[in-house]
C-alpha cells in the first residue's frame, strides 16, 4: 500500500472560479483499490475580468500556477504532483478537435490535457469523472454531477453528459432576488438542522418542501420517481469532487494506468490519458515585481489575445 500525495484543479464551463485539493491517496497499481482524504481545499472566485478573458479564449496558465504556488505555500503542502482538468475552449469531438486552457510547464510535475487523446481514438473526450467514481466512490450506484453541463455515471461502466447546467443556472440566478418569507420557512425545515447521515424521499418532499413552494407536484414526482434514495454526502466532498477526481486521474496517468473508459466515453479503446510536464514548484512568494499582470488586446483580426507580462 503506497500513499500519493496530489493537487487536482478544476476550472469550470460555468466560469464560477478555481477549485484546488489537495489530496492524499492510498492504494496500488496491482489490486487497483484506492482510498483518499481531503486535507485542504479552496475555490478562487473568477472576477469579471477573469470572467471575460477565459470568454475570449486565451489563458489560463499563468493565473492557474500564480494560486497553486499560493495554495502550495499558505498551506505548507508537499505535493507529488499537480493533475488539472484546465478550461474547454473548443470541445468537437465528432471533428476530431478538443482544446483546453492551462499549460502544464508552469507548474510542478503537472499532468493536463486529459481529453484530446480520447477524441483521437474517436471517443467523446467526456465524461472523464466515472474514473473516479469507480474506484474512490464504490458505495454508491449512480453519481449525478451538477457542474456546468450536468452529468451522470454509473460506477464508471457508463456515463454521459446529460445537458447544461450551472453555465445557465447561474445566468438565471444571478437576475433573479430573494424571497425572505419563503428562505425563512425554508430554514426552519428541521431536516436542515440534522447531521448526517441523512437522505430524501419523495415522500418528505411533498410534505415539507411543496406546502412551502406551492409547486404543481405533478414536475418533482417526474423528477423523483425513479430515484430510490439520495444520500447525502460531505459538503468538502460535493463541493471539490471533479477537482478531487482530476487529481485521481493524475494519479493514474503517472502510474500508466488506465484513467478513461470507452464504454463511457464511446473511444476505440481505455486509455491513459494525459500530457506529463516535469518541472519544479517555485518555494518563493511571488513578489509584487513577478506578479503577473493579465492584459487585454485587440488582434487586426477583432480576436482578444491574453498576454502575460512581468511588472517592471
């Protein structure tokens, strides 16, 4: 039994920010069964004008290996390596084309660009996460992820990218308001003051949550009528799973180990998928004269290029 220690970054379609894990996994190459704990984690809000240069496809590299030094040297970590799933760009699988942001030569031993050998061997480059779910999740049945597009596996045979998700919501959020009455009704909910273990029905549903919502019930019994039960789960845990998984699928590429399947992702073949970039994470905080500065300008062409530069 030999124990990993690795940072999986993920960068989200919905643009909502930066999750970092660190993370350690216990396991081996030959029973293939693994472990893992969380022991740090954060996300990093996307500001507008991050927002906007990751919308105009540029880079992400710089702004990614500026907070994983961070990440590393606020929290004294020691990684063996960093796994990051970057920021689709251009995701045709059905042309042979994938892309995304976030080179790996900045930082660490850094393992990237998990999609594009699946696409050459004909596969749809996603879902990646029923890797993880297979082995790090084995309790549970089905794994249904609320990312920016929604997606759903099954203990890492099949899986699929169901439709989109947070990328909208959060458009649809961000104009809407609260309704005080309804959130203090909603608060008062005992099931919200329990500790876990606990899980939902239908049937708590329609007795606690649809008096409240005055929701025709007909929609959430379409929603709920195939569920047999939900689990709820750590909130570390949902909250930085993909981030989480991409540092499993690390792993896996530096040991040669098979991180995606094509019975998920419809490839000629499984695979070990991801590029390798060896390098050294630098032990010193950057200072405010090698911070980098993102700048934005206009090609002839009317295309938004993202520059790094170095303050004078």
């Amino acid at each position: 039994m030999s124990s990993y220690y690795g940072i999986g970054i993920m960068s989200g379609a919905s643009l909502d920010g930066l999750d970092l894990c660190f993370a350690e996994f216990t396991g081996d190459s030959e029973t293939d069964v693994w472990g893992y704990r969380i022991e740090h984690a954060v996300t990093v809000p996307y500001s507008k004008m991050m927002k906007e240069m990751l919308e105009a496809a540029t880079s992400l590299s710089g702004f990614v290996s500026i907070y994983a030094v961070n990440f590393i040297q606020n929290n004294d970590l020691r990684p063996d390596f960093v796994a990051s799933y970057g920021h689709s760009v251009f995701h045709q699988p059905d042309k042979g084309i994938t892309f995304q942001l976030g080179e790996g030569e900045i930082i660490s031993t850094y393992i990237s660009n998990f999609q594009a050998k699946d696409v050459a061997l004909g596969g749809q480059g996603a879902p990646l996460v029923p890797c993880g779910e297979k082995f790090l999740f084995q309790q549970t049945d089905i794994c249904v992820n609320l990312c920016g597009i929604a997606t759903v596996g099954c203990q890492g045979e099949k899986g699929f990218d169901v439709c989109p998700c947070n990328m909208v919501l959060n458009h649809l959020a961000s104009a809407g308001h609260v309704l005080p009455d309804i959130l203090e009704q909603l608060d008062k909910l005992d099931y919200y003051q329990q500790s876990g273990p606990k899980s939902l029905g239908f049937e708590w549903v329609s007795s606690n949550l649809l008096p409240i919502l005055k929701i025709n019930s007909y929609v959430l019994i379409m929603v709920f009528i195939c569920i047999v039960q939900i689990v709820d789960t750590e909130d570390e845990i949902v909250e930085y799973k993909e981030a989480l998984v991409y540092a499993f699928l690390g792993l896996r590429s530096l040991l040669n180990m098979e991180n995606v399947f094509s019975s998920v992702t419809g490839s000629r073949m499984d695979s070990v998928s991801g590029s390798i970039h060896h390098g050294t994470v630098r032990h010193s905080r950057p200072s405010l004269q090698d911070r980098f500065n993102f700048m934005i300008r206009r090609k002839s062409l009317g295309v938004t290029e993202l520059r790094i530069v170095k303050d004078k």
